[in-house]
C-alpha cells in the first residue's frame, strides 16, 4: 500500500472511531449528538475532563472498548505519517515536486536537451545573461541542481517530458542530445507540440543537418565543424594568411550593441523582423537590468531595448551593403491557436511581420488598421465569415492593394468562386503542405502589383 493510501485509511480509521463512539453514547446514554461527540472526543483523547452524566455500566464498558480502537487507530495513523513523511525525504520526492512547479511557473524560458559538454556551456551562458532554463538530460550528473539550475530527469525524446519542461510556454531550444537520431526524433517532438519555438540542433554528422531542419530545427550547428573552422582562422591570422582564404576575406561577423531610441523604427517590431532589417542575428536582448541570451522570432520590442546584433560585412567596420526590406505586414485571421502559432513562424521565416486575430471582427479592425500587404483569413470564424470580411475590405478603397486570401476547407468550385467575387485574390484549399499559404502570398504580392502603402 502506498503512502498516500495508508494516510487515507488511517484518517478514515480515526473518523470511523469518532463517529462510532458518538452514536455509541447517542445509543446506551440517550445523549444528544454533541454530547455524544464531546465524550468520544475527551475518551479517545484521554483528556481526563469529567463525565458530563454519570455512564451506566454498559457505558463504562464501552468506553473501555473505545479507549482502545482509538489506541491501535492512532498507532497506525503515526506510523502510516511518518513513513510517508520519511519516504518523501529520503526519496527527495519533495524537492522533485517543488522543482516541478518552479518549472511550471517559467514562462519564455530555454530548455536544454542533453547536458554533455556541448550543454555544460550553453548552461554557463544562460546563467551568465541571466535566462532561465531547464537542463533535461536521462543522467544529467551530480553538479546539475546547484546554484539553483532546474532540472528534470528523463528521456528528452518523450512527449510528456518535455511538456514537464514546460515547453508550451518555453522561448527556444537546444537539441544537444548524444545521437543525431535521437536528435531528429526530439526536433520532430518539439515542433509539433510548440509551432513557434525556436531550435538550435546539434549534428555530428554532416549529412544529417538537412533531415534536422526538415524536421523542423529553426538552426543547426555542428561542434566540430565550428571548432576546426575557429582554429583555422585564428592559425591563418596568427600567420598572416588570413587574405588566401576566401571563405575568410568574403565575410566578417562583427557583433554590436544597438539601442533603441524613441524614434526607432523597429519598436513594436518582433525580433525576427529586427533580425532582417539589421542585415544579421539578434544574439542577445537587454532590457532594464535583465539580459535574454537568443531571444525569441516573437519577442515584441520596446522602447530602451539595446540589442547584441551579429552582422556580416565586407569589411570590419562597414554598415550591410544591401538596403534594409521594407517592413511586410500580413494579417492571420483563424480561431484555432495551432494553426496560427504555426504560420506566425512560417511567415517570421519569410520575412513578413504577422498579426493575428481570432474572430472576424477583430480581423478586420486589424486589416483597416495596418493595411497589410496581405491578410489570410480563415473561411469560418466567429461573428464576420471569411468573405463578409473581404467584401467589407474591398468597400474601403485604401485597401485596394491589400491581397486578401482566403484559407477553406472545402474544395467546392461554387466556394472557390463565391470568394474570388466577394474580392479575395487567391483561395487555398488546407492541405498538409502549410507552405503552400505562404508560396501564395508571396506570389500574390510579386504579381506585377505597385508597392504596397504600409499604415504605420
């Protein structure tokens, strides 16, 4: 019998006594309810106060027999207590539970798979900007849980550990385990239980990368091939070769602080969108007294943030050649979160700055709003339907150039046809292939159409 089930019973027990001495007195002593309980609850607690009547002899009798039901019942319910309480200690179920809920409260945190080396360093990183994150790892060793660092243990491939992990709420993601199968099985798992997280895989071999990011790995990295690549360069620097390679005189990476004034455009941006106009990767976000190291596609900037931006120049110094993309709104107007976490991080990849809405009317403040180079609206939504919300787009003339396309579940030629007369440019029917969405807008927009006249 477990713990929790003797605790159960033994409190039963000790009800069942309370009561039967009760009734018990209600019975042989014509006592009231209370006047019952009361002698049942001095008797079994051998408090010693004074019979409120006299009992009879079947009633001294039976408070014999009382006294020690309640003696064996509490001797069962100390030891059934204290061998949970001991239990939990020595087990640390206790401190495995409080974990458990500091890692349920986390919200935008990064989870590490795999804590080997390669994760040893992430980890140091992460505590060194000041992130939160949690270590999951089958043996994650005896110097994991120290200073403070969360951490589960188990197998990071399952379903069930890594929501543990809290990776519904979670920001990124490191796929640092010890094999690239085991790799591309915890990325497939990742990517399906949260759309828009961000991953970064570890590959030892080469030929693997491509099946990571096909899987769904935002980045991959291979250790080795980074290490040999460093060593070289700093060899080719140190010897005054550094000109012969081309694969080293083409770029250099030059990391830089960039503060965000009142002015700047790209407050109330996400960082996937910072990332395209700066020309580079946004490695770190400051904000206040906190550092974030590799900020979420989906983090919103703010006024004061002060960005940790990577660019690739030609030369040391010099600001990106090419112009910076002008900024590409597009409205996602669908009530099922899935599918809206998911094409918020496949129009991020493409480049565009997405906007969702959950119901037709607030879709359609959003698209008179930003006048967006193109909205995707669902064909059945609460309150407006998909074409009521293009026939009332194509009413407002400022949104002639807006690219309306509607997203449907039904392959119908009539509903192909009732879209494209109510003004929508382009009708997807929903299949497995979600780029097929993206492909369209993209296409929509290129078709011979003047630029697009973003409202803000």
């Amino acid at each position: 019998m477990s713990s929790r089930k003797k605790i159960i019973a033994a409190i039963i027990i000790l009800i069942s006594i309370v009561l039967g001495g009760t009734f018990g007195y209600m019975q042989l002593e014509r006592y009231t309810f209370f006047q019952g309980l009361y002698m049942s609850v001095i008797t079994i607690s051998t408090v010693g106060y004074g019979e409120i009547i006299p009992l009879s002899p079947k009633g001294q009798g039976f408070s014999i027999a009382l006294i020690f039901s309640s003696i064996i019942g509490l001797a069962f319910a100390g030891r059934a207590l204290g061998e949970s309480l001991l239990e939990n200690t020595w087990s640390g179920r206790a401190e495995k539970r409080k974990m458990h809920r500091r890692i349920q409260s986390l919200k935008g945190h990064q989870i590490i798979c795999g804590f080997g080396r390669v994760g040893h360093a992430a980890a140091s990183q992460f505590v060194a900007a000041r992130s939160d994150f949690v270590i999951v790892d089958q043996a994650p060793g005896a110097e994991v849980g120290v200073d403070g660092q969360l951490y589960l243990e188990g197998d990071a491939t399952r379903e069930q550990i890594l929501l543990d992990a809290g990776i519904k709420e979670a920001r990124g993601l490191l796929a640092l385990l010890g094999s690239d199968p085991e790799n591309v099985f915890l990325v497939l798992t990742a990517r399906e239980l949260n759309p828009t997280l961000r991953i970064i895989a570890r590959a030892n071999d080469p030929n693997v990368e491509n099946k990571l990011l096909k899987a769904g790995a935002d980045k991959v990295i291979s250790p080795f091939t980074t290490a040999g690549t460093q060593i070289a360069h700093e060899m080719l620097l140190a010897t005054g070769q550094h000109d012969d390679v081309c694969a080293f005189a083409d770029v250099v990476h030059t990391p830089r602080w960039i503060s965000l004034g009142t002015d700047n455009p790209l407050i109330d941006t996400s960082i996937s969108h910072a990332a395209h106009q700066l020309g580079g990767a946004v490695l770190g976000l400051r904000r206040g007294n906190r550092d974030c190291l590799l900020p979420g596609e989906n983090e919103v900037l703010k006024d004061g943030d002060v960005l940790l931006v990577i660019q690739a120049d030609q030369e040391p110094g010099n600001k990106p050649s090419k112009e910076p993309a002008p900024i590409r709104n597009v409205v996602i107007v669908d009530d099922n979160p899935v599918i809206v976490k998911l094409y918020t991080r496949l129009f991020q990849k493409a480049g565009f700055v997405p906007h969702t809405a959950a119901n037709g009317t607030a879709g359609l403040k959003l698209i008179l709003r930003l006048r967006p180079a193109a909205a995707v609206i669902d064909f059945m939504l609460p309150v407006f339907s998909g074409i009521e919300i293009c026939e009332k787009v194509r009413q407002t003339p400022e949104l002639n150039r807006t690219r309306l396309i509607l997203f449907t579940a039904d392959d119908n030629a009539a509903t192909r046809q009732r879209a494209l007369s109510a003004g929508a440019d382009a009708v997807v029917v929903k299949s497995a292939d979600a780029q097929e969405v993206i492909n369209t807008v993209v296409q929509t927009i290129s078709e011979n159409l003047p630029p697009v006249d973003e409202g803000n």
